[in-house]
C-alpha cells in the first residue's frame, strides 16, 4: 500500500469518512461526502500512527514548538512532538488572534510547526489565519504546515514547507444542481467550520429535523465500517464470538471494578429495554438477556477496548463510584458527543435536607435524585457546572467522588445527563427516562 492509501485505510475503517450522504458545505455548495478525522484521532494508535507520519517529513527541520489549533489539530501537535522531541503548544485560533493554551508558550526564533486534521476547503484559510497571527503575536518562526487530509478546492501556498498525508475529492454541487436535494435526501448542514456532524443531530430543537438526521446519520453508519470495527474488536477479545444482530442499537456500559455487580444489574435492564447492552466483560443480547462473556482482558489493551466500545455504541451509561474515576471515559464521551447517561449511587438521600436549592428535587420515589442545574448556571459570562454551584451546601453530588472536571463535562454538554439515585431498582426509571428522551426507546411497559 501507498503511503496515501495507508492514511486512507485508517480513516475507512475508524469511520472518519462518510461517504455517502448529503452535506450542505459551508461555501453554501453541497456535498455528497465528509471526513471528520478526529474520529480516527479518537484512537490512540491512529492517532501515533498518523502522527508519526507526519512527524517523519519534519525531522530534519529541527522543530521546537508543534502549534494545534483545533481538537484534532492539538491531539496531532501532542503527538507529533513527541515524534519530534518538541514541545506541543495547544491554541485556540479566534478570528485572526491566535489564543496560546495556558502554560504554553512560542519562545524568540523557535521553529514552529502548524499541524491541523483537515485542510478546508476553498485554500485552508484557518492556516493562513494561524500563521498570521503566530508571526505577529510571538517571535517564532514558521518552518512548515501538516495535516491529514488536504480537502482544498483551490490553489494554496502557505510560503512554508507543506506536507499533506492524503487528498480526498467529493462531488460537490450547487444547491441548484445537487441530484441529492432533488431525491429529497436530508441534509447535514456544515454551515459553521466547526459543525460535528454528530453533534449537530442532538443541537436541533425541531425533533422531525432531529430524527430525520438520526435516521440519515444512521444508514451512513451502517454501510460504513462501524458494524465491521465492533466485529473486529470482539473477534480480538473473542475469536470465536459472533451475534447476528449489530444493526440493532448498543449501548455502551462503563464503570469500575467495584461498580461491576451495579454495571451487570444496568445491562440486564438495558437489554430488557430492548437494546445490546456491552459491557467491558459481558455482552447481553438484546431482549433475551441471553449472557455471553467477553475473553479476559489484558489490563495495558484496557484503555483502547473502552475508547472503542464507546466509539461503537450509539449510547453510553457510566457508573461513577470513587474520587476521580471515570474522568478519561467522559471526557472521550464529552469530546465526541455521544448521548451520556451518568449514574451515581448516592447514599440514601431521604437523609438530605435539600431546602433551600432549586435546582435539586427528587424523583416520585424520593429516592432518585435530580439535578436541573447540571446544564449548567450562568455566573457573568461563565458557565459553570450546576453542581458546582454552591447552591447548597449539602448538595450530595460533589462528595459522591465526582471531580470538578467530571461535573463540567456534563454542565456544558448537550449530549450528557447526570442522574443520582440510593438504590439499584431506581435505576431503571433515569435509564429508560434517557433513553425515551433520546427517541430511540419505543418499549412502553417499563419493568
Ligand atoms: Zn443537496
């Protein structure tokens, strides 16, 4: 295989490249295809690789500082400067002022590397911008751009050594003209370069609009490689595993080691509820509760087997239990926008005097316990998490070991929900509640 081929390969088969849909693009042109890179990036080993390629074109251009301005683009400067032996600089480009990550710096005369996952289309502008604004906010000097995928429709010239991995051409029409508007095929539109088109689908508030995306993305999904990656991580961890079904939707179930009992009570609830419930150790079949057992995992293959069923799953519950637990897991959840249900099993709450909050209030059992200021509390222009918010001091939340960092995940997220409850049986109704809410739970009789 080409060196190309080789980079095309891993986008195809982590599904980074959607193939065939219909994408209104930001020049107000349509679509038939997009690449959104970061899902490949979402693997560690994806991300070494392409790093390590990129790296590879820049070694002898002795880089000090490798500057990434978007997600994808600061997981690639993290990584390609390590290839490197460089310092990674992680920035926000905002307008045409480039915003150094704090702690991070572009010292006099050091060698600076742009690295971005895509090249936009027409000519790359955001590069221009970066370069720009590294030249005239710090001394450092420009040496050269990387990036993934080159997806220009137009001439570019950087004036820097330019090193692109791969080159992806999509049909692109004219509203006027496109055959996939004149099928009435629903479109995904990218009017905003920072539009993901997964979280796109949960940023709609007309439900119609919503579901015919959900519909859409979901048959995108379904030809591309999603179902033969999930196929391949279990034959990994169990060759002789097969399940018939992959169409039907998964949900994820993560939690620790002393959260397993509470991670199989949940997954025998969500299979009830009629979907594939995977667990990192057992998979249970979707209505008929039937147990297969997942092979024992080597603990070092942990991290890239979680990264994987989350990616996989449509949906994801995580069990939080002890300080600090789960963060990584949340954070792949919070980066991709996957619909999150987080559970903590609090201490009997009948205890708790919660007057005086309002954002607090019990479910009908008094002993689920809801948080309506998780979506967050405006203090000035800030938004911080709602079970930050010193409310109320007693707020059971925070002692229940979640970190800061854990709430403001789900206080900005769109996708994310946090439900508390004392009990395992209580579980059932903030699960199917989530589910219901996500409009994919069509069973009524919830047992
Ligand atoms: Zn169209």
């Amino acid at each position: 295989l080409s060196e190309e081929q080789q980079v095309l390969d891993i986008l195809r088969k982590t599904g980074a490249i959607l193939e065939k849909g219909h994408f209104k693009l930001v020049s107000g042109n349509h679509s038939e295809g997009y690449v959104h890179v970061r899902l490949a990036l979402a693997h560690s080993e994806c991300a070494s690789t392409l790093s390590n390629k990129l790296a590879s074109q820049f070694r002898d251009d002795k880089i000090d500082a490798v500057v990434g301005y978007t997600i994808g683009g600061a997981i690639l400067a993290e990584n390609v400067a390590r290839y490197l032996g460089a310092r990674s600089v992680v920035a926000e480009l905002k307008g045409t002022k480039l915003i150094l990550g704090k702690g991070y710096e572009i010292k006099e005369n050091e060698n600076v590397l742009v690295v971005d996952d895509v090249l936009r289309p027409p000519s790359g502008e955001p590069i221009h911008q970066a370069i720009e604004a590294i030249r005239s906010s710090t001394k450092g000097i420009v040496k050269g751009v990387g990036v993934i995928v080159d997806r220009s429709t137009a001439e570019y010239d950087f004036g820097v050594k330019t090193v692109k991995l791969a080159r992806i051409d999509f049909k692109v029409w004219s509203p006027e003209t496109c055959p996939l508007c004149r099928q009435g095929v629903p479109a995904v539109d990218l009017s905003s370069p920072d539009t993901d088109p997964l979280g796109l689908v949960y940023s709609l508030s007309d439900e119609p609009d919503r579901m015919a995306l959900v519909t859409m993305l979901g048959k995108i999904f379904e030809k591309l490689e999603e179902r033969k990656l999930l196929e391949e991580i279990m034959s990994f961890y169990r060759p002789t595993f097969e399940l018939p079904g992959w169409k039907y939707e998964r949900v994820a179930i993560l939690g620790s080691y002393d959260t397993f009992s509470i991670m199989d009570h949940i997954a025998r609830i969500v299979s009830g509820l009629g979907f594939y419930s995977i667990t990192s150790r057992v998979i249970y079949e979707k209505d008929t509760l039937e147990r297969k057992e997942l092979r024992p995992y080597k603990y070092e293959a942990m991290n890239d087997f979680l990264r994987k069923m989350i990616h996989s799953c449509q949906y994801v519950i995580i069990i939080y239990s002890g300080a600090g637990g789960q963060f990584i897991e949340t954070a792949w959840c919070s980066e991709s926008h996957k619909p999150t249900l987080g559970l903590v099993p609090l201490r009997p709450l009948s205890f708790l005097d919660l007057k005086g909050c309002e954002y607090l209030f019990f479910g009908k059992q008094d002993t689920v316990l809801f948080c309506n200021g998780f979506k967050g509390v405006e203090q000035g222009a800030e938004l911080v998490g709602g079970w930050i918010c010193d409310k109320h001091k007693n707020c059971p939340f925070p002692s229940s070991g979640l970190t800061k960092m854990i709430l403001d995940l789900y206080a900005t997220s769109r996708t994310m929900f946090l439900v508390g409850a004392d009990e395992l049986k209580n579980f059932k109704s903030p699960i199917s509640t989530f589910l219901r809410n996500r409009g994919v739970l069509k069973t009524t009789d919830i047992r």
